[in-house]
C-alpha cells in the first residue's frame, strides 16, 4: 500500500552504525545492542510511514541507506550543522505542506498522524505539532516551508517543544496538536515503548537484546556521552 495526499512526509535519521546512534543506551547496552535496536526502531517508523498517505515521502539521512531501507523513499543527505539548522533544511526542500518524523518513535502508527494527512488537514490549520514525553517534539508539520521558523530554537533540551511551538505561534501560525509520544533515548524508554508496542521489529530487537544480555548498567547520574543529546537526527 503506497497511499497519495497532499503531503510529503519527511523522515530524519542517522544511519544506524554502532558507537552513532542510540548512545544513551551504552551502557547497558553495546554499541552492537545499541545500533541493532536503533536499526529497528527506524524500520518500523519507515513502514509505517509507507502505509500512510503522502505527496512524497523522503528519508533525510545521515549516512549511508542499508537493508533496512524499504523501497518508496527518495533519499536526500543531512545538510552540515545543528539539529535546527538540519531540520530546517529539511523543510526548505518541500514546494507545499510538510510532516516531518524522526526514527525515535516507533510506536508511530497510521492512526497517529491521521488528523494532519487528512484531505483537509491543513485547512484553517498552517502547523502540526507532536510534543513528546522528554519536553521535544517528535513531529512538526508545516503548511509552507518556513525554515526560519526552526532556525536557532535550541535543540535536545527539556524546552525544546515548548519553545519551537512558541516560535510557532509567536509568528501567527494556526497550530494543531497530535497526542504525546515517547522518545526511545534509554533503556527505560525503550522498555516502555516496546510494551506498548509489542509486535513491530522494535519489540523484538529490545526481546532478543534482552535475552543475550545487557552489559552492567553505570550508576544512576553517569555523564551522557558527547553528542547524545542530538538524539538519532
């Protein structure tokens, strides 16, 4: 099933290399663990986005495309910068109405995104917005590309979604919100996801991660890794 509507649906990743992604998960898991994990939470945010209708759909990657890559994406680099500034390059690239998902939440389903992919969402409506668990966003959805509007909000920080949604509406925009979601940047946060959504090859990759063993966890408060903090955008 490859649906049509009005709008492309943007996905911004890292590939999934050990030591890259998912670092907040090292320890207790491996570099190995951490990136076979982080493989399977962007497969499952891939073919879910195949299922749901779009213009266009673009993964926005960091590195290389691999196996996990399912055909029905254009591919296009991570220009060179911050996340706002990747983010915000992202957009700039889309002619018309853009929806933008990152590979942290792959509990992502159809149903999720409905509202805004709906024939009229975007009518009396200029931004859709995501806000997720840790204080970020886990989607942003903009009726024009407006890059500015990303440009210069501080990333990774637990204000992140409260200050890119006040820009948002700072600069008059009309914003919808979707429901709360859950980032997968730990162990716990991956546990919880997994449960919530059992059946997908994020569950089962946390299962089999699970059932080799994890490495020893650090003591509660050890310092993230450099550049973790930018997440796997």
């Amino acid at each position: 099933m490859n649906p049509c509507g009005p709008t492309t649906l943007l996905v911004i990743a890292k590939e999934p290399l050990p030591g890259r992604v998912k670092t907040r998960l090292t320890p207790p898991c491996t570099p190995e663990q951490a990136a076979r994990i982080a493989e399977a939470s962007l497969a499952d945010t891939l073919h879910a986005v195949l299922r749901m209708p779009a213009r266009r759909r673009v993964l926005v990657l960091d590195g290389r495309p691999g196996d996990w890559l399912p055909p029905g994406f254009d591919v296009v680099p991570q220009c060179a910068g911050g996340l706002d500034e990747r983010l915000a390059a992202a957009f700039a690239r889309c002619p018309g109405p853009a929806l933008l998902v990152g590979m942290d939440t792959p509990q992502l389903t159809p149903g999720l995104l409905a509202p805004a992919l709906a024939d009229d969402g975007w009518d009396g409506c200029d931004a859709w917005f995501g806000p997720a668990a840790d204080g970020g966003f886990w989607a942003l959805g903009l009726a024009e590309p407006r890059p500015a509007l990303l440009r210069g909000v501080p990333m990774s920080t637990a204000r992140t979604g409260l200050l890119q949604r006040r820009r948002l509406t700072a600069a008059g925009l009309a914003v919808r919100d979707l429901p709360e979601l859950r980032d997968v940047d730990t162990a716990a946060d991956a546990a919880r996801v997994a449960a919530a959504a059992p059946h997908g090859r994020f569950a089962e990759a946390v299962a089999a991660v699970m059932r080799t063993g994890l490495e020893r966890c650090p003591a509660e408060g050890a310092p993230v890794a450099a550049g973790a903090r930018d997440g796997d955008r």
